[in-house]
C-alpha cells in the first residue's frame, strides 16, 4: 500500500500529460543532466573498487561453478518472479496489450514452465519478454529523468530510475510480494541477478574501464539506454548494454 500511495503522488505531482505517450527520439546531443560530477567521477572509482575485489570475482566464479543450462534455467526463474512487476507497470501506462502479454507469459512459465525454470513461453508460443519498470512508466506519464547519479555498488541511474535500478536487481516492491517470506529467497535473487548482470555486461564494462574517459563513456551509454526504452516504435538506439 505504501509503494502504490507513493507512485500515485508522484504520478499527480509530476505528471505533465493527461495520457501516457512515448517521448520523441532525443536529439542527436543534448548536454546531460549531471550537476553531480564530481560525485560522480568518485562514486565511479569506488565501484570499480568493490567490482574489482568482490562481484567480478563472484560473478567469475558462478559462471565457472555452473553450466551453462543451469545458469538459463536460474535466470528463467528470475525472470519469472520479476513478470507481476512488468505487468503493474503496463497497466500503469494503459498498454493492456502488453500486459496481457506478460500475463500470459506468467501463467504459461509458472505452470508449463515448472515454476519458471524453463521458457515455453517464448519457445513454443513465441511471447518472448518485454521487461517494463517504474522508470519507463513515470517516462512515459512525462515525468523527466532527472539529474544523472552514480549510486554505491549499484551504478549509474537518474532521479527517475533509482527505484528500477533497484527493480532490474529483483529488489522492486513487487517482487518481494511474489517472493516466498525469508531472506535466503531476497539473497538467492540478488546474487543471482548480479552474477548473470555482471556476465552479460563484462565486454562493456572493460571499455568502461581501459577507455581515456571511461565516465563520460558510461554515461552517455546509460542516459542512450534509457532513452531507448522509451521508444516502443523505431528504436533509435540498438544494441545498446543494460546498465
């Protein structure tokens, strides 16, 4: 109730259109939002601290200890707890297609799907997934992004997308309804979603790390990431990481 009473008021306080509508393809340059840099610039080198000492070595090691078919089928399940979510914000931006869709998904994976260890969804009814979180939803209600920010241990974000920063990490209000009660359940999803995160985006974070101003890098990477999400039709933007 008190996740729900906070969106409402921030969907009345900062909403500016009277329907939801996807924003138009931002400019080829716009100078970003980042009245924090110097923050920033520190934040950045801290992480990759903790990165260095602790999550790259873990992420190493879960990929070394677990196959390749297992590390699907942890995801899969993963994914399957993060769906309700994507399902509460479709319906907040009133895509009923979309969550239908994602509803549809659900169902199938959790039932067919043995508890989301595996994908029929997609595989055999082609309903791949279309991940959606607060960010896109307040995005798409018009409410700006806000000022650009390195968060401890969870990276680069805007004042919109902290709460699906921490959603993308399976720590979003949603999930932790869907999640069976205990602590194991939250550190099992955590560890899980930052391992396989960490994996997916290795390539990247190396140009991050090895580029001449890895910072401005990784921020016009993420700021073109979250623009894209916003685009539904004629993505400008392809093949970006996931921040």
């Amino acid at each position: 109730m008190r996740s729900a009473l906070l969106l409402a008021l921030a969907l009345l306080s900062a909403a500016c259109t009277t329907t939801p509508q996807r924003l138009e393809p931002a400019p080829s340059y716009a100078e970003p939002n980042d009245p924090f840099e110097g923050y920033n610039r520190r934040a950045l080198a801290a992480n990759r601290i903790v990165d260095d000492l602790y999550i790259k070595p873990a992420a190493d090691l879960y990929q070394f200890l677990l196959p390749q078919p297992v590390r699907r089928s942890a995801a899969n399940v993963t994914e399957n707890i993060l769906t309700p979510g994507y399902v509460l914000n479709e319906l907040l931006q009133l895509d009923f297609e979309d969550a239908g869709h994602s509803t549809a998904r659900f169902a199938i994976n959790t039932t067919l799907g043995v508890g989301g260890l595996f994908d029929p969804a997609a595989n055999w009814w082609n309903l791949e997934s279309r991940p959606e979180d607060l960010g896109q939803t307040l995005g798409n209600w018009g409410v700006p992004e806000g000022p650009y920010f390195v968060a401890p241990f969870i990276g680069p974000t805007t004042a919109r997308g902290v709460l699906s920063s921490l959603a993308k990490l399976g720590l979003g209000p949603t999930t932790q309804l869907v999640l069976p009660d205990g602590i194991e359940y939250r550190i099992a999803i955590v560890t899980q979603r930052t391992a396989q995160r960490r994996i997916d985006s290795h390539e990247q974070l190396e140009r991050v790390y090895t580029s001449e101003d890895g910072y401005i890098l990784l921020r016009s990477l993420y700021l073109q990431s979250q623009a894209a999400e916003l685009h539904e039709d004629g993505d400008p933007y392809e093949n970006l990481p996931d921040f």
